[in-house]
C-alpha cells in the first residue's frame, strides 16, 4: 500500500517516481542523429526512402537501432527486414532494435528505410514534426548513422495526395509506379534520380521499445476462390461515397476531393463486382471486365503481398474485408473504411508489391480499372505478438476452435500496444485493454505490452484538447475534436488495479499516481448532493447496446456509470491507501441499491424507466449485488438470460445486451460463480459462429463492424482458466 501523507509529500514522491523510472527505461543511440528531408515540409502523407551502405564481416552480431514518426519499413539488400518503430507517448519516441543477420550478407551491403510521415492527426500514431534516427552496429561498433553524410533520400513511388484510410487511421495507400523495375531497382540499388537534400531534425526523448518483436510469417492460405465479373453501373448512382474527406474527416486534416487524382473507393463503388463461377486452377487473369476473389484461412492481419505480370499498363485494385456481405465485398457499407489498394502500373512486366501499413482481411479481390494482368499469388506477411503461445488443453473441437479465434485475435491486436482492433483504427483504446491485459498474461505468462501501455499515460508531456485531470480514451493518439469518454477513464483505473494483482508492479503504479488523482478530482465535480455522478460530459459509454440510448447515458444519473465509479474508488482506496475513497465507494453502493433497485431490475437511469440486461450485470461485475443480496434477480438472470433469451422471448421487457460489452460481463460473472458448464456452453451460443465464420471474435454479436475486436480474447481464459475482477 501507499502511503496516503499530505498531497504536497504525494506529489514530489510521485514526481520522484516518474523521472526515476523515465530514466531507468531511457536509451540512446551511439552516433546517430535524427535527420529528415528538406523539402515538403508538413506535407500530408510524405512518403521518402532513404538508401546507404554498410559493410559486414559476416559474423559478428548485426543489428539495427531504429526510431522515428512516423512509420517506417527497412530493407536490406532488398529483403524485408523491419516494420516499426513502436509507438510511444508525447514528448517520446520508442527505439527498436532490429536483428539484421538474417538478411545480411558477408561484405557489401545495400541499407533502405522506407519512411511515410503522416502529418495529420489520427487515433493511431502521435503527430509530431518527421523524423528518422537509425544507425547499424556490428559487435557494438557502428558501420552506418544517420547524421554520418553517407545516406541518399528520394520520394518513393506513393502518391501524396490519397484518400484517408478511415476517420481513425491516416491516408490510403496509392502507386504510380513508373517502370516494371522501379521498386526493386531501388531496393537493390537506390534510386538513380536526383537525391533530396537531409537535414538535421530536432533530437527527441528516446524509450526502449518495451513490446516483443513480430516474426512477419507468411500466411500463405490464401487461395482463388471465385472468378468476378466486373461491369461498370449505369443510370443514376446517386452521391459517390467520399469517406472521410474534407468534409467529414474532423479528426485530422486530409486532402480535398477536388485535389486527388486517384479515387480507389470511388472506382470500386462504380462497378458491380460479383462472383460468377468457381476458381477451378484456370490462369488468375483480371481485367477490366474479369477479376479474381481469394480467401485465406482465417481472417488474418499484416501486409498484403501480391505478385503479378502485366500484360498491359493499367490501374490495378486490391479490395478487402474480414467478411462478405450477401456474397460481396461490401467494405464501404459494412465498415466505412477505405479498404482498397491502387498500383497504376505504367509498363508490362512482372511485379512484387506489398502493402506499406499491416491490414485486416479475409477476403480479397484483384481487378483491373484497365489493362490486363495475371495473379501469381496472394498473401499475407503477419503482423502479430509472437508470444502467444499458451497451449490449449481443451477436449471440445467447438471450444478449442474458439480458444483458438480468441488467441488469434489477441495476437493481431497486441504488438506494440493493445489495440481495439488491429483494422480499422489499431488504436489502444481503453476498456478494450483492461480485457486484453488479463489475456496478455494468460496467452504469454507477462504483461510485457500492458507494462508499455499503461506507462505511455504517465509519460506523456501533456494531453493537449482535454480537459484538466482527463486521460485519452485511446493512447498513444491526439484528440483535436476535444472527444473522451469519462467512462473509459474510470476503466484505466480498475485495469490499474488489476495488472497491479497480477504483477505487483509498484513503480508503474506509483508512475500514474497524479493521473489517478486528476482523475477522481475530474469525478468530483459532477457529484450530485447524493454523491452520485449526474450529467457526466462527452461522450459517455456504456455499451453497443439501448443502454447507451442519449437519455440513459446523458440525461441526469446513469446507474451503470455509477457503478462503475463506485468500484473505481474502491480500487483506488486499495491501490494508494485512501480510506476516505474506500468510504465513499461504500455509501455509493448503498445509494445504487436502494435508487437504482426497483425490486425487480437495477433501472439504468434514474429519471427513465427502462431496464437493460447490461444494467444488471454492470451491479454484478462491480459487487453492487451479489447472489446472496439479490436471489431472485439472480434466479432470473442465470435461468432465462443467455444466447437463446431472444430466440425464447423471456423478459421482453429487457433491452439485449451486445458483444461488447454486456455479453462478456455475463459470462465473466457466471464463471466467478463456479458455473463453468453454463459458461462453456453459453460461449457456443455466442461466438462458435464467429469462430467458424472469421477464425477470430467480433465487437458486435453481428458482423456489422469490426471482426477481430481485443477484448473477446479474455474468453479463453474463461473456456480454460479462471475469472478474476
């Protein structure tokens, strides 16, 4: 326990705690310097491959420091080497180092670090001014820095001006790609064009990378499946979809409509693209009136890699998606993300493309706008946590089939950070995290990411367009539309609670002392006379479900927020020695049965009438009732509730829980009960389908968003270990 003391003696403990610890993980490199172009200044969507030389012994340990913003990919001799750096927090840059024997060889050796810098904000990666800092050792000695005046910079083949990705992630990825050998020649040679002039950038505060390193396997089940016809719509089509322009990409800056050259998601829209006869071992041949669909094995996340010859120059379109819809590809409907990729391909020949940015996909689609090209193949290179490797013991196929699904989506969305989804937005959002950190230490026996993740929201400088005392409900990402969930925040306390039960790890707990305490100071000014949050601000989450109907959520006291709070103080009682918020949580509690109880159903609001499934097992999950206090509801729940409750049409009267996360709440509930059969077979009813269906678990208990959402992996714990709090 920590000492409650005065809050002056807390603050410069606490102060102590965190510079101690900002030190203890820091790291520097030996002579790099960070460096980036002079051209193209702020730039949305700049992308620049920087090429050197380094010569190697063949021997000694070869290894390669990165770090950088925003992303970048190294190749060496033009081998895929790397994809990163980690993410880190603002005011922090994380610093990865890369093992590059493996693609090495023993004398000269060609050295190029693709970089794209976004320069817009996104829910994805901190913005901040580009930068690269990279430097090869051999033994310990360096062979080649950025800063040393032996390094050449060029703009690559991606167009600039391309349509944001999604609301959450930055642009799409688009090529013109000038001769057959273009990218290859580079990879091999550099390019042979007149460099852009490097200059220095400013230095940056480096972190250990502090997550384990992907292993980019190759997912080579991707196989032809269906051939497509492709005819473009007549008559009126009405509006084209332009997802995420100008005018409706709020959260970051994108480039006008008016102004793009190429308009992927427009071109796939216009045109009716439909199975029309089996793959049957026929030449992959896609034009513009032919395409070609392929279907991997599970619904998988990384870079897609295609290989293909060019018969004619055209512009060739890669769709994907995690799931059909009616037997198409329906991206732009289902999910609203830009999920197409666009090579216009200027020469015939035979080409190797992959995409920049790792994706989510099960299903793809190759067609050409026109011209004429052959598939060779179609596949996947992984982007996941290596480390999940706990075996499963279960004897059931349907439960090891959905162990499975939960372990592959726990891997796609714990690389650097935990993600809600490793797709649309692979953003670390919180509440996702609480789950995803008690799978972490199930599947790999640590909480490595959780460590890095929670200690990215004490580390960071400042949370710009909050309000004072708020923490982000996704890290590391900016927030300009000045959006939080209140909710999610109190999340961030009890997953804090919980990785401390799970570690007892003092220092990250001490780290995140004054976020703790700006927090419940935030709280406090929305207590009613009662001691009950009312009229909470933004965006106030409770679940995908009517319990998060504006009116239950916004309109005075919402109980399950409540409920949530209450349990809140008490961690936070327990976590920092604070008796008086032990108290608090108590005479909450209290207040929550006697308001929010009608005697039949917790209400989830106190001025509304209705009654959601979520409500009732929000005051289970967080002690607000227990079996013993409350039988008859229990009765109810555990009897007439479930994966066929709808089918059956018990307790009308009750609005459904969703996947995410009413759903998980319930089973979690049942398992701390000491009913495992029930779970076991309640978990069937839920997610079997999902598990067949994608190979992973989703965030609604309908495929109507995202397919491989993180915190479902929390059920293999409950189909083969225990549930704790």
């Amino acid at each position: 326990m920590y000492n409650a003391g005065g809050m002056a003696k807390r603050g410069n403990l606490t102060l102590a705690v965190v510079l101690s610890a900002c030190f203890a993980h820091a790291v520097q490199f030996d002579a790099a310097e960070p460096i980036w172009t002079a051209a193209e200044k702020g730039e949305i969507n700049s992308s620049v491959a920087f090429a050197s030389h380094f010569e190697w012994d063949g021997k000694a340990p070869l290894r390669l420091r990165l770090a950088g913003c925003s992303i970048f990919k190294v190749f060496v001799n033009g081998e895929f080497a790397a994809y990163g750096p980690a993410r880190g927090p603002h005011g922090w840059f994380r610093m990865d180092e890369w093992d590059l024997s493996r693609v090495a060889r023993k004398g000269d050796n060609r050295l190029g670090i693709v970089g794209v810098a976004y320069n817009t904000t996104t829910y994805y990666i901190v913005e901040h001014t580009p930068f690269l800092q990279a430097e090869v050792l051999a033994d310990g000695k360096v062979l080649r820095a950025t800063g040393d005046g032996e390094w050449n910079a060029s703009f690559t083949e991606r167009v600039r001006k391309a349509q944001r990705y999604s609301l959450q992630r930055a642009q799409s990825e688009v090529y013109e790609v000038p001769r057959h050998d273009h990218w290859e020649s580079w990879k091999r040679d550099g390019f042979k064009g007149k460099s852009l002039i490097i200059a220095n950038a400013p230095r940056v505060k480096l972190l250990e990378r502090g997550s384990p390193y992907p292993k980019f396997e190759i997912d080579g089940s991707y196989r032809p499946t269906e051939i497509l016809s492709v005819n473009l719509r007549t008559g009126d089509l009405g509006e084209a979809p332009h997802l995420w322009d100008e005018k409706s990409s709020f959260l970051g800056r994108t480039y006008p409509s008016a102004e793009l050259k190429y308009h992927p998601s427009v071109d796939w829209w216009k045109r009716t693209i439909e199975p029309v006869a089996k793959f049957e071992g026929a030449v992959a041949k896609v034009d513009a009136t032919r395409g070609v669909r392929y279907e991997g094995a599970i619904n998988n996340t990384g870079f897609l890699r295609l290989k293909v010859d060019v018969a004619k120059p055209g512009r060739l379109l890669v769709g994907f998606d995690e799931i059909l819809v009616d037997g198409r590809l329906d991206f732009l409907g289902r999910f609203g993300c830009n999920n197409v990729l666009l090579w216009d391909v200027k020469e015939p020949g035979a080409y190797e493309f992959e995409s920049f940015e790792p994706y989510t996909f099960k299903f793809a689609e190759v067609v050409m706008l026109e011209g004429e090209a052959v598939v060779e193949k179609l596949e996947l290179r992984t982007y996941k946590n290596p480390n999940a490797t706990r075996a499963c013991t279960l004897a059931d196929p349907a439960d090891r089939k959905i162990f499975e699904a939960a372990r592959e989506t726990f891997a796609q969305n714990a690389v650097d950070v935990f993600t809600d989804c490793p797709s649309r937005e692979r953003a670390g959002w919180l509440c996702d995290s609480y789950f995803t950190g008690h799978a972490e230490h199930f599947f790999t026996g640590g909480n490595e990411i959780e460590r890095t993740f929670l200690r990215n929201f004490a580390l960071a400088e400042s949370f710009p367009h909050l309000p004072e005392g708020m923490v982000p409900m996704c890290y590391p990402g900016d927030h300009i539309n000045k959006n939080y969930i209140p909710n999610w925040s109190m999340w961030f306390i009890l997953e804090l609670a919980n990785y401390f039960d799970r570690t007892g790890d003092r220092e990250t707990v001490g780290m995140l002392r004054p976020r703790v305490d700006g927090l419940l100071k935030f709280y406090a000014q929305y207590l009613n006379a009662e001691g009950a949050l009312e009229n909470l601000p933004a965006w106030v989450f409770v679940e995908w479900s009517h319990a998060n109907d504006p009116k239950l959520v916004k309109d005075g006291v919402n109980w399950p927020s409540n409920m949530t709070y209450a349990d809140v103080l008490d961690k936070a009682a327990r976590l920092y020695g604070r008796p008086e918020l032990a108290e608090q949580s108590k005479k909450l509690k209290a207040l929550i049965r006697e308001r929010a109880y009608d005697g039949v159903w917790f209400r989830d609001n106190a001025k509304h009438p209705d009654v959601t499934e979520t409500c009732q097992y929000y005051a289970f999950f967080h002690g607000i009732a227990t079996p013993n206090t409350h039988p008859e509801l229990w009765k109810r729940l555990t009897e007439e509730f479930g994966p066929e409750r709808r089918a059956k049409g018990f307790c009308r009267e009750v609005w459904p829980s969703n996947a995410f996360i009413g759903n998980l709440m319930r089973l979690i509930i049942l398992k701390r009960e000491g009913r495992g059969e029930q779970v076991s077979r309640e978990i069937r009813g839920y997610y079997l389908k999902m598990a067949e269906t994608t190979g992973t678990l989703w965030e609604h208990d309908r495929p109507e968003a995202s397919c491989n959402h993180a915190f479902a992996s929390y059920l293999a714990i409950l189909l083969e270990g225990g549930a704790g709090k």
